[in-house]
C-alpha cells in the first residue's frame, strides 16, 4: 500500500505558481531507490534536492528497496518528504542471495584477496549483492513492474540546477532507453574477466546484437578489448523494458552463470554499460548535460553558462568532471 501525504490546498504557498505543472502529461515512470536504514538521513538531503530541482513539480512516485524491513522511521520520514507516492519494498531473498552454482568459499577468498590488494569495496560482500541486484533484478520487483520508465537515486547525491521540463516525457518521447550524466574509466581490478565474458556472449547469442550498436564507446578495437567506459550508474534514467527484453535476460544470465559478480566484484555500472553498447544504437542514449548532478567523488556541472540562468545552478564549471583525464565523455562526444 502507497504512503500518501494528500496534498492540501491551505499549505500551498501563493508564491508557487503549481498550476504551471499541473496539465503535464505524464509517464509512467518512477523513482527507484535502493538503501539502507543507516542511510535515512544522507537519503533525505538527496531527495530534498530532488524535491526542490523537480520533483514537486511532477510528484513521481519513489519505490524504496531494501533486503531487509525498513523501519517505520525511516519510512515517515522519507514519506514526510514529498507529496509523491512512496512505495517501500523488501527484495526476495533470491535476487539477494547466492546462486546454488556459486562456491562460496571461492567467494570469501576472492574477497580476502581483493581486499587484501586494496581493491575498492573488494572485501565487502553486501555490495556483490547490492551490484547483483542493480544488474539483474530491481526491474523485476514487484513494485517496479507496474512502471516502464525509472530514475535511479542514490543517498548523499546532490542536484545543482532547476529541472524545469520532464525528463521522463523526453525519454518517452525521443525513444530513448539511457540517459546519464557521467561517464568514466572502470579499476581494471574488479572486473578481470568480464570482458572475456562479453566476448563469449557475442559468440553465443549473435542474434542480440545489431550492427549499428554503441560499440565505439566500450572497445576502442572493435571489440577486442573493453576500453572501462562505462556510465556511472548511480545517476540513470532508464527504459525499465530494455533490462526486462531477451537480449539483455540472456546477458546477465550469462553473466550470472560465471559467478563474476562474487569471483571478481562485476559493478553494475559496466554490466549496464556494456549492455547499453552492445544493444542499443547512438540515438537511444542520451548525455543530460543540464542535469548538474554530484555523487562523491565526482559531478557534472554544465559549462555553458545559459544553464547556469535558467537552471539557477550553484556549482563551479571549472569542477566539471566532463573533460579530465579518466572521464569517458570526451568519447562519447566523439561518437
Ligand atoms: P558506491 O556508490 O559504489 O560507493 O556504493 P553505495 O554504497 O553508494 O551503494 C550503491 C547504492 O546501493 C546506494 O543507493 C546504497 O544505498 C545501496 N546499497 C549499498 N549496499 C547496500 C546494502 O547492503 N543494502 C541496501 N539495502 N542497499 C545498499
Ligand atoms: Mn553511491
């Protein structure tokens, strides 16, 4: 059951012109967070910017996702936060759990390596899950499957500029299927042989992949070798029923066979990526240069300055993480 805020018509500031929003058509999309209970308040920060840059224009409704209850805290909280729906959904444990083909002990010794070479996150079990999930499942939730379109949110994001269109209606309406704000180099270190994966899948299922797809941006050899571009996925905006089609069913089951997401530490950021590049075609994707965007350590502020206007944006262009040196945008404008 949906947690509703029922708006009401006395708090409303007469200063807001609401109505401006209100004859909006509508997507049925929705935002899609996945979190802990530890995370509430480094969570609320991130949807009182959401709110403010867009959101309360549009109410889209958020679904929360957690492997475990969440408390009613944290619940009214987040609830209290916005006018929207919230829906909050706890994850069956087979989309949080290992596979029966997984050795687990080959999983904890992978981990104590990593960990012990100082790989990012390389000891930490939770996030193999966490990036399983994100890879394979979260389209599938119960909650999720009412919807086709979703943004991913994370805790502790920030948001510098004033959204004052739908992005979602622009997804909808230019058939796209990704949109992301920054791109860069994946360490080579947690992902040792996905691309021999990759390569294996192309062999296998050469039906799934068309010609004029995204390959550029993932191999800089025609697919010889993976160049570790890959779109940060902590910022999506995503067709949910590209995740939900056959072509990428049978990637990240392929994927899911080899145990990389446990042997090695397989982020869902290059899963997606990668996918994006084999699948989809330049036209499906988009770079939303006006979405002033921040999640540690790195963001996207837009360098033209109009934004900065219209936008009302308050971060430093020259902080821009567009053109240094492990950023994948560059390339991406190449293509
Ligand atoms: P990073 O962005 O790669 O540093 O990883 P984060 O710690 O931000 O995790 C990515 C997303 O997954 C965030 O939205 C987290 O709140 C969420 N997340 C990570 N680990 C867990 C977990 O064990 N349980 C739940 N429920 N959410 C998690
Ligand atoms: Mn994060």
């Amino acid at each position: 059951e949906p947690r509703t805020r029922f708006f009401n018509k006395e708090w409303i500031n007469p200063n807001d012109d609401l109505t401006l929003f209100t004859n909006v058509t509508r997507v049925n999309a929705v935002v899609v967070v996945l979190v802990r209970n530890t995370e509430l308040y480094q969570l609320l920060e991130a949807m009182r910017d959401f709110e403010d840059r867009w959101n309360k224009k549009y109410n889209y409704p958020y679904v929360f996702l957690n492997e475990l209850d969440f408390m009613e805290e944290f619940k009214n909280k987040t609830s209290a936060l916005t006018n929207a729906k919230t829906y909050y959904g706890k994850i069956p444990a087979h989309m949080w759990s290992y596979p029966s083909w997984i050795n687990q002990t080959k999983a904890a010794e992978s981990r104590n390596e990593m960990a012990s070479k100082g790989v990012i996150y390389g000891g930490v079990e939770s996030y193999r899950h966490m990036c399983r999930f994100n890879s394979g499942f979260f389209f599938q939730h119960e909650l999720l499957l009412p919807f086709d379109y979703y943004w991913r949110l994370e805790p502790s994001v920030k948001f510098f500029c004033d959204i004052d269109y739908d992005p979602f209606l622009f997804m909808q309406k230019n058939k796209l299927i990704y949109g992301f704000t920054i791109s860069l180099k994946e360490y080579e270190e947690t992902i040792p042989t996905l691309w021999n994966a990759v390569k294996q899948f192309i062999k296998e299922y050469p039906q799934h992949i068309p010609e004029n797809n995204l390959m550029k941006f993932i191999s800089n050899d025609n697919g010889e070798t993976y160049n570790l571009c890959h779109f940060w996925s902590n910022f999506e905006i995503g067709d949910l029923n590209f995740w939900r089609s056959k072509p990428y069913q049978d990637f990240f089951n392929h994927l899911d066979k080899l145990g990389g997401f446990f042997y090695e530490r397989w982020g869902d950021a290059p899963v997606h990526s990668i996918a994006v590049g084999l699948f989809a075609q330049k036209s499906q994707v988009h770079f939303f240069n006006d979405i002033g965007y921040y999640h540690l350590p790195f963001q996207h502020c837009p360098p033209e300055s109009e934004y900065h206007n219209t936008g009302r944006c308050h971060c430093d262009p020259k902080e821009n993480f567009d053109m240094i040196l492990h950023s994948c945008t560059p390339k991406w404008f190449t293509i």
